[in-house]
C-alpha cells in the first residue's frame, strides 16, 4: 500500500462546504477523500488531453 503525503490546501469556504456535503451523500470517510478523488480525475483527464496532443505546455 501507497503511504500517502500530507498537504495543505487553501480554498473558498463554499467550495469547502460543497465538498464536505459531497462526502456526506457519497459515502466518503472525510474531505480528504473527496479531494484525493478529485484530483485523481483531474490528473487522469490531463494526462488523456496530454496523450492526443490537446494540451499545451
């Protein structure tokens, strides 16, 4: 198993309070989860866009 870092992350307090509701109908054990989530996605679509040629570094 992947030992997983710790970071520290600033965000508007609607974007927290959205996240924490997120976590509460989807079943995820804490914020933490919901933004390791996220960031998973967000790195899995980037690195599709990066494969065909659509991002532009």
């Amino acid at each position: 198993m992947t030992k997983k870092m710790v970071v520290s992350v600033s965000m508007s307090p609607y974007l927290k309070k959205r996240l924490e509701e997120i976590a509460e109908r989807e079943g995820f054990t804490g914020l933490s989860d919901v933004v390791s989530y996220a960031l998973i996605e967000f790195v899995s679509r980037y690195d599709r866009k990066e494969k065909v040629g659509e991002v532009k570094l």
